[in-house]
C-alpha cells in the first residue's frame, strides 16, 4: 500500500494522522533558544497560552532534509511506494526539504512529493483522499494524479482578528492592502497560488463569520470541508452547525490550527477549507 | 603573511568553528535583510543554527582526516538544517564532503575542487534554483577559487582569499541579479552569511582569531548603482520600457507643480495630481530608486507600486483570459474632512475627491481623479445623494470601466469599501458593495436652516437636527448630544454590533466623550469607536452596523 506523508502546516493532529495512517513530519516553532516541534512536543493548548502569554514572540522553522531522508528510509522498509503532500514553497522551505530529503533516499522505493501549493485544512482535505484511495489499493501514480487533479478546485479562507502575527512572520503578502486600517476591522484572508491574499474586511467577528458561511454557500458543489478553530471550538461548532444544511455530515472534518500556523495567525483565526465539485 | 600549504581535518573543524562564531556575531544584522524567499527575518538564526548542528555533529566523531570531518560536518548539517537556507547550506557541506572524499589534509586545489563540487551539489539539490542568491555567491567563489588554484598551488591561503574576495563581491552583485532584493534596496541575506562564514575561516587560517574577538564582522552592501546606467544603454529606443512607478505621496505643503517639473527629465508619461497634502505619482522610468528617492525626500510614501513594463505587457494578456483581476481595479471616494479622508485612505481608496455636503465637486473634477489612478477599472463611492448623478456621468467621459456604487453617506461609503472584494470582478463588487450598503444605518447631527414642522417636531432655525439615513428627520433640539441620543434611539439600536462616532469639525472632544460614555451604559456589549473625521456641515456622523 502507498504511505501518505505530510507536514504539520497540513494541522492535521498527532491522533487524527493515527487514525488515518499518514505520517505528519512536524515544522519546528522556536521560543528564543527553545524550540518545539508541531503538535508533538508542543499541542495546541500550551502553545496559544505561551503565544499570548507577552513573552519572547516565536518563529517557526522548517524541518532538515536529513528528517525525511530518514522517515522516507524507515517507511521504505514497509512499502515500494510513498507520496509526499506537501506545503505550499512560497510559505514554507518543508516542500524543499522533503525533495532533499528523497534524494537520499538509496532504498528501493518510488517517492513522489508534491508540492500542493496550500496549508492547513486544504492540504489536509489532499491527505484525507490520498488515504482513501491508497486503501482502496489505488497505485502511487494514480494517487499522484488524483491529487495534483484536486489541488486546483481547493479553496480556504480564514478570519483574522488581527494581521499583526502574519506581518510579524513575514508571510502577510499581498494582504498588506488591509494594514494601517484606521478602523477597527477584522480581515478576512484567502489562499491563492500558494500564498495568502486579501479577501474582504469585516466590521465584526458575526459579520466576519457570516463571510465564512457565504464562501462555501456560493460552490456550486462541496465535496469535502474542513473547519478549523485556534482557540473558539464553539464557533467551528457553530460554523459546522450552519453548514450541515448544505454538506452532508460525514463530509464535514474538525480541525485545528496548530503551533506553528499559530505562529503566524494569531489565537483566533477561525478557517474554512473546501474542496469544490466538479 | 604566512603561507599555508594545508590543513588537517582537525584545522579544518577549526576553521569552521572560527567561521560560524564570526556568522554568530551578525546573527542580527543578517536576519534585518532577510525578504527573499520569505521575509522572515531569521535567515542569520537559521544558518546559525545549521552551524552549530554541523560542527557539533564533528565533535563526536574522533577522527581526524579532511575526509571524515567533512562527512560528518555534512551529516550534522543535514539533520540540523533549519529554514531555506539551512537547508542550502547543508547542500553545499554534502557537496564539500564530496569533493573532499578519502583526503587526509586539503591543499589549495582540493579546496578549490571541493567548492566547485559542492556549488553543483547546491545547485542540483534544488528544485527551484534561484540565481542572485547564496547559490549564484557560491558558485561565484568556487570559480575564483579555482582560477586561484591554478597559479597558486601550494597557497591555501591565498586561494582562500580569493574565495572570500569574490563572495563578497558577488553578494554586492546579488540585488542586480534578484528584482525583490532590489526593491528591497538589500543585498542577499544567505549569501551574505555565506560571505561572513568564509571569512571568518580564512581568518582562522590567517592566524587572527585574537582580532576577530574583539571585532564584528562587516556587512557587504550593494555599492552599484543598479539600473541607472540603463537609459544610456538604451536610447533612441520606440518602444515604452523600464519600470512603471506608482504611488502615493503623503506629506505637508507639498507642491505639486515642482514636483512635476522636478520629475519630468526622469521618465515618460508622467501624471501628478493633488494637493498640498496628498500627491499621487505615476511615472514610467527606468530608474525608479532615484524617484523614490526624490519622493521621500519631501514626505512618506504610501501604495507603492512598482511594475516592469515587459512584464506587464506579458501579464495583460494573460490577464485577458482569466477574470479581472482584482488589482486592476481602484475605488475612488468623494469625502470631506480630513480625518474622514483618511479613514478611506487607510482602508484602500486609491484616490479621494473633495467634496460632500454644499460642496459637490464638478463631473470634470471627478474625472480627472479617476484618470489619474492607475486602474482601468474604477468603482466610485459618492457618499452623497447630490454627486451620484453627477458620478454617473463620469463613464461618458473616460474610457475606463466605471461602476457608480451610490452611497449617500460616508458611513454607507466606509461600509462599501470595506466589502470591496479583492478576488472580486467589477461588476460582482459593485454588486456586493451595494448591498453591503443595505447593511448599515446612519445618523447625521447637523443644523436646521430653517424653522418647519416635520415628522410631528417643531424645528426652529439653528437648531441641531439628527437626520437618518439621509432622508428622515428623527430629532430636534437645542442640545447637540441629547439630540443624537434621540435620533439613535429612534432608529433602534438593538441588532447593531458596532457603533461608529465621526466627530465634525465642530463638535467638541469633551461632549464626545459625554455620549460615548453614556452609549456604554445604555447599550452594554456594543462595539463603540470614536474617529475625529473632521467634517464640516455635520456635527456628528453616526454609523451603526
């Protein structure tokens, strides 16, 4: 069977990558000299206290190639064949390492990493097709394809209370149109081309919200969608309660925005992540 | 000077832990130019770390060959690699553990050979390799040092000098061959970590670790004047080409006229419009530093916007096939008031007409605004019932594509511009603009011209009146707070989340303060924001969303 490998920008949670089988490789976040990896060393919890605690503000790195020349080795030993979802390049330099990283590689097994151009749940939604067609014993290269089909019909959007940890991070982009407001706003970001854009402002966080639910509202067809909460579990819920009119339930995962997006999101990005229909 | 003819695996490690306590002195100074790929900053952090990973990966190992140490500084690289480039670098220690394969010590040659092996292995390891980078720095220096090599056999030193000479050069030179660093107005950062790992090396070498730990190594800056030799380069040429330059200038007593003629032998197709306050340039050259240059000279810059006209041309076409793409599009805004003009200027308006309340500007004013700003897609908020018309007949006059979205107030034009979607096409934002005008309720505090009855209140001349939404009187009366507490209380504010308070020119900031905290304590829970708008005619201008 073909083994999954993804990035910790996916957000997928150590338990939910159990329960799917795929091996998550975890960015590193850095307090000062201290560094953490992604979810495993530090969850999600402890990381947004320490985030607004007003210490020393984190950085994030991405992991060496040698980390995945060796995961690449270790899971050559169980399978001929591993694909690679990875994190947009334009964000992060984890799509570089694993391509690195597989040139190591001396077993005999076909690596593919792709880099999916997206983070967080719309990378994650690549993964979750990526193992159910490798469990239906799909072959690497029909997984590849499926895949690199998918990519172009993703689509996500977040909320932000503020851009001020993006723009710390360096990966405001274009969305700097929304700086320098004299109101008070609550900028709502999309991904496109592998890096973060301006959608629309909002007065309000209700209003905000309200833009998440007409970004999905507007698909024609929703096959698949991903909500994700920082710190505010009850408004995914609420999010996910609107949605259920317009996607089935099965179809609808829960996430949440691990250390290293933290990082640069801030505590309350709230997310939606969708794969569009045909 | 002393002559080197080699060195041991273990001089080797040493000059390598020279070289990385050097780099760790400009940990700072390397992260501050750190904007290509990502401007994160922590290009000096990472490599520093990378280092560190590498040389402590040689601590463990006992042997003492060339050979050996190189495997295992390029295997602690390799595991310790953080960020882009981290990971370069480590690229560049397999490399050199390549090139230094089964040698005992290194000569001048081997060290040259070993460099030219891992400028390939960088490049080959990449999937995306970018020149004007730590790759280009590198490459560059192997070559050197293998010209070196060749008439200097047996000087490691020299051929080591050679090396950290034309990295720094070729860092001086990265900004020519990288359009981001030139923007930036900064030269490589991984490159320039590569330059201060190499000298510190060489220094090593040269026997001066005594000086180096009371100095701080020197940062490489881009010293070539970087496309002004173009125009000499080019002249008598038909075809527009160079840099199309766009921004806004912000500043006091600004000149408009001098600027022009200031600017006019620097480039084609020049436009300045505005005032002594705001002053929008638009200038095709080929060399926009000097402009900008010039411009911050006299106050700050704001959208900035720098295109290279071929690519441009390219983009259009492009362009064509998809859908409008939202940054060809510009809203421009009739508003009063300074503090209320900055408000739009602060949420994205390209451009703002003077105008408002008995005093609408002139359909030839307007567009003159619109052609002045650099879009060929322009949506206008007139922000008052009387200039919508006037707006609307802009489109007659200009070939540009003109939405009119037709606000009546300023508060219906702030909520307008901030659902300005940037994914958005004209005609879909002109739409959920217009809507989004629906969405917002406003209260106007002015002052009655005449005595009339309306609406069941006697309204004497002078008297302050709280109009709503433009069309109803809901209040009168002699006290200005209590007359906008009314109006707002008559108008409801029960669903309303955020309440928007633009004080005119008039009102007083103590009497501001007086109804902000008496709407605290009747309406708990609301969003409140007070915002000096400056506007005239209208004491307060009241926005409820």
């Amino acid at each position: 069977m073909v083994k999954i490998v993804t990035d910790s920008l996916s957000d997928i949670s150590p338990e939910w990558a159990r329960e799917l089988g795929v091996t998550v490789v975890p960015l590193n976040v850095h307090f000062g000299n201290d560094v953490y990896r992604d979810a495993v060393e530090l969850p999600p919890e402890e990381f947004y206290k320490k985030l607004v605690s007003g210490g020393v503000h984190p950085t994030t790195s991405a992991p060496a190639p040698g980390v995945f020349a060796e995961l690449f080795t270790n899971l050559a030993k169980e399978t001929k064949e591993i694909l690679a979802i990875m994190a947009s390049d334009k964000i992060s330099a984890v799509h570089e390492s694993a391509v690195q990283g597989k040139a190591l590689v001396t077993a005999d097994c076909r690596i593919e990493v792709i880099n999916t151009r997206w983070l967080i749940g719309a990378e994650a939604i690549l993964v979750l097709m990526a193992v159910e067609a490798a469990k239906a014993g799909a072959n690497l290269d029909q997984i590849t394809d499926m895949v690199k089909k998918a990519m172009p019909r993703l689509r996500a959007l977040m909320i932000f209370d503020t851009l001020e940890y993006l723009k710390k991070g360096g990966r405001i982009g274009k969305a700097q149109a929304f700086l320098g407001s004299l109101l008070k706003i609550h900028p709502i970001l999309t991904l496109k081309d592998g890096e973060v854009h301006p959608y629309e402002r909002a007065r309000n966080r209700a209003q905000a919200k309200n833009v998440l639910m007409n970004f999905v509202k507007s698909a024609a067809k929703v096959e698949r969608v991903i909500v994700e909460h920082a710190t505010t579990p009850d408004e995914m819920e609420e999010l996910i309660g609107n949605l259920s009119a317009m996607v089935p339930k099965e179809r609808i995962h829960r996430s949440r925005v691990g250390s290293v997006i933290g990082t640069h999101a801030g505590p309350h990005v709230l997310a939606v992540s969708f794969l569009e229909g045909e | 000077m002393n002559q080197i003819s080699s060195c041991s695996g273990q001089e080797m490690k040493k000059m390598f832990v020279a070289g990385s306590s050097w780099l760790e002195k400009s940990v700072a100074d390397v992260n501050a130019i750190n904007v290509f790929p990502v401007p994160d900053g922590d290009t000096g952090t990472n490599m520093h770390l990378t280092m560190r990973s590498t040389l402590e990966e040689v601590d463990r190992s006992a042997n003492l060959s060339v050979s050996d140490v190189a495997k295992a500084m390029a295997q602690g690289a390799l595991m310790g690699a953080r960020g882009n480039s981290g990971v370069i670098l480590s690229q560049f220690f397999r490399g050199l553990a390549k090139g230094l394969d089964g040698k005992e010590f290194i000569g001048a040659r081997e060290w040259a050979a070993a460099l030219v092996e891992a400028s390939h292995t960088a490049y080959k390891g990449l999937s995306q390799p970018t020149e004007g980078t730590i790759l280009t720095v590198i490459k560059d220096a192997a070559n050197a040092a293998q010209a070196t090599a060749q008439t200097k056999s047996d000087d490691l030193i020299a051929v080591m000098e050679a090396t950290v000479n034309e990295a720094r050069e070729s860092v001086a030179r990265t900004p020519l061959l990288l359009s981001v660093l030139r923007e930036a107005g900064v030269v490589d950062a991984g490159g320039q970590g590569w330059y201060i790992l190499m000298e510190g090396a060489l220094r090593y070498l040269k026997g001066e670790v005594g000086e180096m730990e009371y100095s701080k190594p020197r940062m490489v800056t881009a010293n070539i004047p970087m496309v002004a030799n173009l125009p000499q380069m080019s002249t008598e040429k038909e075809e527009p080409y160079g840099y199309c330059t766009n921004f806004l200038l912000v500043g006091q007593k600004l000149n408009p006229d001098k600027i022009k003629t200031k600017l006019e032998g620097k480039g084609q197709s020049l436009v300045v419009v505005g005032d002594s306050n705001t002053v929008r340039v638009h200038i095709h050259s080929y060399d926009p530093g000097a402009i900008l240059r010039y411009a911050t000279s006299l106050g700050t810059l704001h959208h900035i916007q720098i295109q290279n006209m071929d690519d441009q041309h390219e983009g259009f076409v492009e362009m064509q096939k998809e859908r409008l793409p939202a940054m060809d599009m510009a809203v421009v805004v009739v508003a009063s008031g300074e503090g209320m003009k900055e408000v739009f200027k602060s949420l994205g308006a390209a451009a703002i007409v003077s105008g408002g309340q008995t005093m609408n500007p002139s359909v030839r004013e307007i567009l003159q605004i619109v052609d002045s700003v650099p879009s060929d897609n322009v949506i206008i908020l007139p922000n008052n019932k009387n200039i919508v018309l006037t707006a609307s007949q802009v489109q007659e006059l200009t070939s540009k594509k003109i939405a009119v979205v037709p606000t009546k107030t300023l508060p219906q034009g702030i909520a307008a511009l901030l659902a300005f979607n940037y994914e958005g096409t004209l005609e879909e934002n002109a739409k959920s603009m217009e809507s989004a005008v629906a969405a917002v309720k406003t209260v106007e505090i002015t002052r009655a011209v005449r005595s009339t009855k309306i609406n069941n209140l006697a309204i004497k001349e002078g008297q302050a009146i709280g109009i709503v939404d433009d069309k109803d009187i809901m209040a009168a009366g002699d006290v200005v707070p209590e007359v906008l507490l009314e109006a707002l209380n008559k108008v409801g504010i029960g669903s309303t989340e955020v309440i928007t308070i633009y004080r005119g020119a008039d009102a007083d900031e103590a009497e501001t303060d007086k109804i902000v905290k008496e709407l605290q304590s009747k309406y708990p829970g609301k969003q409140i924001e007070t915002v000096n708008g400056g506007q005239s005619h209208y004491n307060y201008i009241v926005s409820l969303e």
